[in-house]
C-alpha cells in the first residue's frame, strides 16, 4: 500500500532555493566555519614545527667595576726582563705591571643568526596528527549544524505551507456558510424555515471568521519563523510551491544511521583519544634537535675574520623520571578512550531507535492521509447531497450543518495530514543523513 502512494515529489524549486539561503546566512554555521578555518590554521602551525626555525639575536655590554681576575705580569716577568737588559746592555725589556682584568666584557657586541631543526620529537608527530583530527572533527561538526537546520527548514516551510493552505480552507469555507446564511434568509423570507435556521446559519458566519483569524495569525507566527532560520526579516513574504502529492519515500523506510555525523564525530574523537594515548607515552623516546649560529662577536665594534664565527651542536632532551605524572597521564588518556567507547555504542543505539520512530511516524502520516482522503471524498458527497436536499425543502438545516462542518474538517484533516507526511519526511532526512549537500 505504502508503495502505491509513493508519488514523485513535487517541485521544490523555492524550498531549495530557501535551503541554500539559510545555509549561506545562518549566524551558528557561519560560527561554525569561522572554528573549522581557525583548527585549519593549527594544522598549518603543527606541520610548521617540523620545519627549521630561524632568529637573530645580538647583545652589546658597555662595563665597569666588579669582579677581577688579578695576573701578575710583573711579578713573573721583571725579574728576567732585568737579567736580559743586564746581558745586552740594554733596556729593550721594560718593565711590566701586575694586570688586573675586569670579567664583565666592556664596549662588547655579539651578534648571531641561529637556526634550530627537531631531529627526533614524538610530542610534535602526535601533535600533528591530532590537529589534523580536529579538522575532520569541526567538518563533521558544520556538517551537523547544516543537517539540523535544513530539516528545520523544511519542518518550517511546511508548517508554513500547511497553515497557508488552512487560511484558504476557512476563506472557502466561509464561502460555503454564507451561501447557507443565504439559503436560509430565502427560505424565511417564503416562510419555509423559522427565524432558528437564519440565526443558526449567522452564528455560523461568525464562527469561521473567527477561525480564519486564527489561521491567518498562525500562519503569520509560521512566516516569521521561517524568516528567521533564514535571517531575514520578520514580516519578509514567503513564496511556497504547490503541494499536492506525496514524496518519495519507499527507501527512507529502511537504511541505517551509519551515515550520521555525530558517530563521525564519536570515531574520530576515539581516534584523537588514541593520539592522547600516544602523546602521553611519547616521553618514553628522547628529544633531539640540532642548532648552528652564525655570528660576530669582538670588542670596540670591530668586524674582520677575526670575529666572525659558527657554533652548531646537537641537543638531547629525556625525561627520565617525573615522579609518576607520566604514567597518570596514559591512565586517563586510556580512560577517556573507553568513555568514548561506550558513548559510541550508546549513541548509536539512540540514533538507530529516532530512526525507527520517525519511519513509524512516517508509516503512521500515510494512514491517517489515505483516511483523510476518504473522508474527504465522503464529506463531498454528503454535503453536495445535502445542499441539494436541503434547497428542495427535503433536508432540514441542521442536517445541511452537519454535512458542512464535515466537510471542513475533513478539509483540514486532509490538509495536515499531507503536510504531517512531509515533515515526516524531512525528519527521516535528518535521522538517517539522507540529505545530499551540493
């Protein structure tokens, strides 16, 4: 049966174009794209640290006083320079002061370029993947956000739509009483009917005005709705196509949530949790890197080859023991990944029972439509012959009365119930990712 009323879907021409509107404006999507550039960005860092990194740096010490090294020149040296004179007959060798030389350099520069390079760093290569986790992370984040608002979108167009086709029901309805308050004031007026069936039919008048109120109020509450998932303003008009048939649904009726971006998300929050893991284990593997400075350094502001100079190393950095830090580390890493473990098989559980619920939900809109169509029909009939009856003089008013009030509920039940299977449909869209994102 449910395969029998499967009929292509309309045009959803403005409803698409209303979907890609929201999907460009709406302020939490735009919030979320503006977190998905910045993790891009630290990704874009992370691999940076691989590379070599390069800064200059110089000094320039101008000093006076403070510690000394006392060498006693004179001392060790007057004693033979005296002898050698003696000898040459001669004062060739002078004599010399003991020196006293200031440890802080004075009128010093030293100037240098120094380039470091990571060898070996587990930390950086975890770090690395672990960023590019978060990227696919905050996808599957926008990608949730974008789904939600585009079954908000269809369950608002459609609520819309519905109260829209509600306000045209009651202004043809208050047709179908106005001619009944007619009927009635001719037949008084040939005194065929007493003074009861005019008041009755006036009374009548009166009700469906005030239901077309209602309806015309709940589909103003319904456009501003709608305008605001678009971000537009308020009182904007909203354009909706005809609907009048069924969508396609027969395969929403199976599949599974596989498709789901929040077990996307719960995967690759256990892959970053194994990263963790990872990260906290890397101390286990020591550090290396190496450096070279290219530089100058000299007193008085000289610069010759004298001065210049290179100085490269290699550098290793090991913890060894941190009084257990590193070990609590790994135990809560492991611990977050059974957490996320067991949140993954509860929440895929949870998303397979919404699944089935709305494809009841879905099974259920189709029944009540094809009861609503029936009655709808019958409505019709019973009315038609009871207005026909009814002008004959056969029929009394209160059995015309019936048949029209029938007739207008069968109306609106008919006109949910359309618009109840389209939100059906939106919602099984949702639960099992089924939307396709150009």
């Amino acid at each position: 049966m449910l395969a029998m009323l499967a009929y292509p879907s309309h045009a959803q021409g403005m409803l698409d174009d209303y979907i890609k509107e929201g999907l460009g404006s709406n302020q939490s999507i735009k919030q979320q794209n503006f977190l998905l550039e910045r993790n891009v960005l630290a990704l874009a860092e992370a691999k940076t640290m691989f590379l070599p990194s390069v800064s200059f740096s110089a000094t320039y010490t101008k000093a006076s006083g403070g510690r000394t090294i006392d060498f006693p020149t004179g001392d060790l040296l007057n004693g033979v320079y005296s002898t050698l004179n003696q000898l040459t007959g001669s004062s060739a060798f002078p004599n010399l002061k003991n020196e006293s030389i200031q440890l802080f350099p004075d009128n010093f520069y030293d100037a240098k370029f120094r380039t470091t390079l990571p060898l070996i760093n587990a930390e950086l290569v975890y770090n690395k993947r672990i960023k590019g986790q978060q990227v696919d992370l905050q996808k599957a984040e926008v990608l949730v956000y974008k789904r939600e608002l585009v079954k908000e979108i269809k369950t608002a167009y459609y609520q819309y739509a519905k109260a829209l086709n509600a306000v045209q029901i009651y202004e043809s309805s208050l047709g179908l009483v106005q001619e009944g308050k007619r009927i009635n004031q001719v037949l008084f007026d040939n005194e065929k009917v007493n003074r009861t069936g005019v008041i009755r039919s006036a009374n009548e008048v009166i009700k469906i005005n005030a239901s077309l109120t209602a309806a015309r109020k709940t589909e103003e509450s319904a456009r501003y709705y709608f305008n605001f998932l678009l971000n537009r303003p308020l009182t904007d008009s909203v354009q909706v196509d005809s609907v009048t048939s069924l969508p396609e649904f027969s395969a929403l009726l199976g599949g599974d949530v596989a498709g789901r971006e929040e077990l996307e998300k719960l995967r690759i929050s256990q892959g970053i949790s194994t990263n963790l893991t990872g990260l906290a284990k890397s101390y286990i593997i020591p550090r290396v890197g190496t450096f070279i400075d290219l530089g100058s350094q000299a007193f008085d502001w000289d610069f010759n080859k004298k001065s210049r100079y290179y100085f490269w190393g290699v550098s290793l950095d090991w913890d060894l023991f941190a009084f257990g830090k590193n070990n609590y580390k790994i135990k809560k890493a492991v611990a977050e990944q059974k957490s996320i473990s067991a949140q993954t098989d509860y929440i895929a559980k949870q998303l397979e029972t919404e699944l089935r619920v709305r494809q009841n939900q879905m099974q259920s809109a189709v029944a009540q439509y094809q009861s609503a169509q029936s009655q709808l029909k019958t409505a019709q009939t019973y009315y038609n012959d009871e207005l026909k009856l009814y002008r004959e003089g056969v029929a009394i008013y209160i059995e015309l009365l019936d048949a029209q009030n029938q007739l207008i509920n069968a109306r609106l039940d008919a006109n949910i119930a359309l618009f109840d299977i389209w939100i059906a449909h939106a919602s099984i869209e949702r639960a099992n990712a089924s939307f396709t994102f150009n």
